[in-house]
C-alpha cells in the first residue's frame, strides 16, 4: 500500500506542509497528563502509540495555547495538511530510537507505548517513519518516528511496514493509516 503511494505526489505535496522548523523554533514540551488530542479528542496520557506537537505562529489551536497535540502521528499531520495556511513553527514526534520503548499485546493487536516528555520528541524533518507496520498506536496504524534510519530499518524487518521521510507523507497515505 504505502509503496504504491511512494512518491505519488510528493513533490507537489511537499510544500504543503507549511513553514519550516529552524533554529528559532520553540522546544518541544512535555504534554500535560490530561492533554486531551486536538483531532479526536482522547486524553493522550491514556492510550499507547506515537504522540505528536505542532507549534503554529499566532494561533491557538481548538482555542488553546500551542502546540498543537496529538495521540497519533497521523493525525498531527491531517490536521497540518487542513491548516495549511497557518505558518508552522516546528513538529514534533516521539523517537523511537531514544526511548526505551515496549511493545505489548492488547485484543490480538500488538500496540507501542507511549512516550509524553519533551526529552522524548524530536523534530519530525528528521526522522525516518516505519509506515502501516503490525504495531500499532491509538488510532490504529501509524507513523513511527526513529532519528536513526537504521532503528527504522530494524523495526521495519522484525514488523513489517515500509520507510517513509517527512517529505513522502501525503494526504493520500495519511487517509490510509488509522483506519
């Protein structure tokens, strides 16, 4: 599926994403423990999977100070691509290559655990997803995040998915994760 989505568009959607994260970006934060997703609405701290922060310039995401929060990486970046007119500062997700993740096994599906401190979150430009692998997080198959590709690669081969760079995620792959 994803590879069939590929490069299918990416270079058109790229720049859809909004601004850049830069050396003026604020940090990442720890998400508070009843920070509730500013897409689905679940208290994040409840549930396992990826979590995610957007920063916006002079917005108020839901009607809150940033940054935007999320209990999936897919959904941080749907809700990027439908304010693509609002002028990102910086995004985040979890890195999977510095925390010492678990994976664990809940009605038949094996889900990743959550990670909430701001020690735990690196700048998504950079990182190497594993996309629509048998792991999976809140909303069901994600992107995972891991700064060091080869932490992508061996997650990829022990379960399943394919590789995927910032710059590859389009609205297309995104409608096919978490549902």
């Amino acid at each position: 599926m994803v590879a069939a989505v590929g490069m299918t568009g990416v270079t058109g959607l790229a720049g859809c994403l909004g601004g850049e994260s830069g050396a003026s970006a604020p940090a990442a934060v720890t998400l508070p423990d009843d920070a509730t997703c500013d897409v689905c609405g679940m208290v994040i701290a409840n549930h396992p999977g990826p979590s995610s922060e957007v920063f916006y310039a002079d917005e108020q995401p839901n009607g809150h100070d940033n940054p935007a929060r999320f209990d999936s990486t897919w959904e941080a970046f749907q809700y990027d691509f439908e304010h693509d007119d609002w002028d990102r500062e910086a995004f985040y997700v979890t890195d999977y290559s510095t925390v010492d993740y678990e994976i664990h096994t809940d009605g038949g599906q094996q889900l990743i655990s959550r990670h909430t401190g701001e020690e735990t979150f690196v700048d998504a430009e950079t990182v190497t997803f594993v996309a629509d692998s048998e792991v999976a997080g809140t909303m069901g198959a994600d992107l995972l995040g891991f700064s060091e590709r080869a932490d992508a690669e061996a997650f990829r081969d022990d379960h399943g998915g394919e590789l995927v760079a910032f710059e590859q995620v389009t609205e297309t792959l995104i409608s096919q994760l978490g549902r």
